[in-house]
C-alpha cells in the first residue's frame, strides 16, 4: 500500500470515526430526527455536485425502486436508530456497535443470495458476539435496561447496513457508486421530512449542534463517499474495507480525546474481539489451521 493510499485510509477512518462525536454534540439538542434530516440532505447535496461535477449519469430512470429502498433502509432508518441511540450510550459504545455491520452483511447474504458461510465468517460471528457480550457486559456498573435498548438500537441500524449491502449487490450492482449514495442520502431527507420538528430551526438551539450537523453531512457524508470511492479505485473493494476495522478505534479516540469518555478495560476488550471477528468476517484473517478432512 502506497503512503498516499494509507494516509487516505487513515483520514477515511478518522471521519467516519469522527461522526459519532458530532452525533453526541447534535442530538441531545436536536433530536436524532433533525440529525438524520440535516446530515442527509447535506450529504446528498455534495454528492449531486460531485454528480454534476464529473458528468455522472445516475440511470433514475432505471434504478428509482432501488434508490428508493436504499434511501430509506439503508440510510434514514438506520440514521435514526445511530441517533435515537446515542441520546444514551457514548459515542465510544455506538462505534463499537456498528463495527459489526460485516457481521449482518454475511447473514443477510447467507440466508438471502445464499453465500456460503465460511469457517472464517460463522467464526467472525461467534467472536464478534462474545464481543458485544463483553461490550455490555463487562462495565464499572451494570448496564441499565434504556443503555441495553440503545445497544440493540445500535445492532439494528447494523442490521439495516447488512441489508443495505445485499441489496445493492442484488438490485443495484451496476448502478454508479456515487449516484447510489446520492440517491440515498436525498430519499432519506425526503423520508426523514416529515417526522423532523421543522419548528426547532427558529428555537434556541446552540450553534455548536447546528455546526455539528454541518459536519455530518458535508464532511463525514458527503466528502467521506468521495475518499472512499477514491479509496476503492485505488486499492480494490476488498481492501477498502479495512476502514472498517479502524473506525471504532478513531470513535474510541474522539469520544476520550473532546468528551472525556472513560477508556475501560472492558471496552478495549469488547472492541478488540468484535473487530478480530469483523476482520474474520471480511476474509481479512484466515484461520490458520484447519482439518484436512
């Protein structure tokens, strides 16, 4: 891997990373409806400029019932379930959380495509749960029941994102990248829109929450699609993926570094089983050894 292509990586993970943060600053303030709204529509915008900007065709005509359900499934629902949960747990646990989507990804794809599950993936997801188990499980106090729902809030936004991936390998395999998470991000403004307290624009609402949304949408949106798509061409889709691996670490860091989130013992474990189990998942770890029968 080239300097230039591990520092995109690294500043890709750092983004992504970034986006529970400006998640905690926005929501408690804003509600996770306005949260979703704002960074989809801001992120969708820059992506129709990065359409616009390279003469990107993105074939509406052919694939609206797939941006359609992409939109919503795959984008404003899970958005709100990240933000619904984040009113709860920090942005450390939520990065953790959603680490997993691999995980969901390889289930979806076994039980709808019918992909084989691999020695590599059922062990992905066997470790990755023992990961979640001492994500939740091993804390200075007892998790309590609305931090456990927020947890499995989290889980199931990570449920939507598998989908999300089947489907688009399924329904959408030949539409344009970028027009994909154009498409997405601007059906899943339009079907935030009406569940989002409009009202709250003209209430006293701190800049730094409004700034935070700018945040979401403009950079960890839409210019982080860009880095990625950049990162794909570069490196291969297989290899992209290692962004995944690293942005809870980059979520870890944030959350201790600017909103002083205490770094446990349990939570260094949990995130490093759920990520070896997500490297498993990924095919980016081989089980060494195997029986020859």
């Amino acid at each position: 891997m080239r300097p230039a292509d591990l520092g995109r990586l690294l500043l890709l993970a750092a983004i992504w990373g970034a986006s529970y943060l400006f998640m905690r600053i926005a929501v408690p303030h804003v509600g996770a409806e306005w949260m979703a709204e704002g960074r989809t529509l801001a992120g969708g915008l820059v992506m129709l400029a990065y359409l616009a900007a390279t003469r990107t065709k993105p074939a509406v005509g052919r694939h609206w019932r797939g941006y359609l359900v992409l939109g919503a499934v795959g984008v404003a629902i899970p958005f709100w379930l990240i933000g619904t949960a984040v009113k709860t747990i920090d942005a450390s646990t939520a990065a953790i959380l959603n680490a997993t989507s691999p995980i969901f990804s390889a289930i979806v794809a076994a039980a709808w495509i019918r992909e084989r599950l691999t020695a590599e993936k059922l062990a992905g997801i066997g470790i990755s749960m023992a990961g979640i188990a001492i994500l939740v499980g091993w804390t200075p106090k007892p998790m309590t029941g609305a931090e456990l729902l927020a947890c499995s809030l989290s889980l199931a936004a990570c449920a939507c994102y598998g989908f999300a991936s089947v489907f688009t390998k399924v329904h959408l395999k030949d539409a344009p990248p970028a027009a994909l998470s154009a498409a997405s991000c601007l059906v899943g403004a339009s079907v935030m829109a009406p569940f989002t307290p409009w009202a709250m624009a003209t209430a006293a609402v701190p800049a730094s929450a409004w700034a935070a949304i700018a945040v979401l949408g403009v950079v960890c949106t839409g210019f982080a699609f860009i880095l990625y798509y950049r990162l794909i061409a570069d490196l291969g889709p297989v290899r992209a993926t290692t962004v995944t691996l690293l942005i809870p670490v980059f979520g870890i860091l944030w959350g201790v570094a600017f909103l002083g989130e205490p770094l446990t013992a349990g939570r260094v474990a949990g995130a490093a089983t759920v990520l070896l189990g997500c490297a498993l998942a990924l095919g980016l770890l081989r089980i060494p050894f195997r029986s020859a029968g």
